[in-house]
C-alpha cells in the first residue's frame, strides 16, 4: 500500500523527536561526568602550575593529592581574603571583581600561590594558572590547560619546553615594583641588557601575536593581584 506525503512528513517528525530526546538523556546523564572530569583538569593544571608532576595519574589520585596540598580562598580586589568563600562559589557577576587564589601548603607551611590567567591570543581565548613561590616574586611554573591557538606556532604555549622557561622567572624589579614576565623575540640571551634576563623568556618562532597577547594578559592579571599581593607580603615582615 502506497503511503503519502502526510505519512512520510509524520514519520519523519516522529523520528526527529524520538532521536532529539534519546540525545537530549544521553548528554544529561553524561553531565555529571563531564563536570568531574572538568573539575579534575582544574585541579590538574593548578597542580602543574605548583611543579607537581601528575602524568599517569588517575582521577583519584590528582583529587587526593590536590586536597592535600591546595587550600582555595577568595579575596575582593582591595586584596581582602573574604573568609568562607570558594573560587567555585563566584558568580558571574562577581568575576572580576573577586579573585580567585590558591595556596600550596605543605606541613603546615605555605609553599607558594597560585592565580588563574586568561585573555584573548590571536584565534581564542586562553586560560591558564600561574603560580609564585612564597615571596610572591619567584615564579613556580605556569600552564595552560584552553586555548585555540595554531599547532606548533602560537599552541606551543601548552609545551613544556616553553612553560619551563618561566620557572625562577622575578616578576618584581630591583625597587619591588611590579615588572612581570615578557616572552621576548628570539632568545633572552640575546638581550643587551642582563638586568632583563630575570624577567623574560625566550618567544616562539612564528608566534609573535600569540605571544604578546599573553604578555599583555598575564600582566594585567598581576596587576588586578597587585593589592593582595602586596598585603600579603606586608603580612610575612
């Protein structure tokens, strides 16, 4: 029996909406999922940042070790730590207004800090976690867990040979004032001046707006810290 135009178009119908729901309850009931597995990546980089090494580690393994190592906090941008608060508990309307820290605290001692990066490069937005020993001047390490930038040119901001070339980087210059840390063209060694070794990294060949993007980002980031920072090196004297 020949069936219609009606039919077809109801069939059809039919099939669209029984296909939308089965996806629709596949992707919530994977929500759960995927947010842990955000989380753990959170928790991944922030220990990165630190110098912790968590290749070929399971999920409870960087929870664990995150929970034991990491204390979060919240300070408004007058560089007061807000008591009780979470970085998780910011609201967008809040962001930007609060700021997120992480500490790394080891046998009760703090080991170093830690503060989310971001900004646009030259195809997307990065996001990042920069970390400062306790003098809130050494940097610790530096990653970067998004982004969409060109593979093997402005992408290379996520390898190691290029992250470890801000370790023992100074972010203060010789007055104590805020100097941060620029990816240089060419090679730091290259530098006339020796005084701007401590603060620079060598840049990436090809790379040039990725490079500067995070230069302008991640001293603007310092800079919105600056207050905090500050008082909590009042704090160690």
């Amino acid at each position: 029996m020949e069936r219609g135009n009606v039919y077809t178009i109801f069939f059809a119908v039919v099939l669209c909406l029984i296909s939308s729901s089965a996806l629709t309850f596949v992707s919530k009931g994977l929500e759960p999922r995927k947010l842990l597995n955000m989380e753990i990546e959170r928790q991944k980089n922030v220990l990165k940042a630190f110098g912790f090494d968590c290749s070929g580690k399971r999920q409870a393994e960087i929870s664990s070790l995150y929970k034991e190592n990491i204390v979060e906090s919240v300070s408004d941008n007058n560089g007061r730590i807000i008591n009780g608060k979470k970085p998780s508990e910011i609201g967008k309307s809040e962001s930007g207004i609060l700021l997120p820290l992480y500490k790394y605290v080891s046998n009760n001692e703090v080991k170093g800090y830690s503060i989310p990066i971001s900004g646009r490069a030259l195809w997307s937005k990065c996001y990042g976690y920069f970390a400062l020993g306790k003098d809130l001047n050494t940097v610790l390490g530096i990653t970067f867990y998004q982004h969409g930038e060109t593979p093997g040119l402005g992408g290379e901001i996520e390898s190691s040979w290029f992250q470890d070339n801000y370790k023992d980087k100074k972010i203060l210059d010789s007055s104590g004032e805020l100097r941060s840390i620029t990816i240089v063209k060419g090679q730091v060694s290259s530098l006339p001046d020796k005084s701007d070794h401590i603060h620079s990294v060598d840049g990436i060949s090809g790379a040039t707006m990725t490079c500067d993007a995070v230069n302008l980002f991640l001293r603007s980031d310092l800079e919105r810290y600056e207050s905090l920072f500050t008082n909590l090196r009042k704090g160690q004297k």
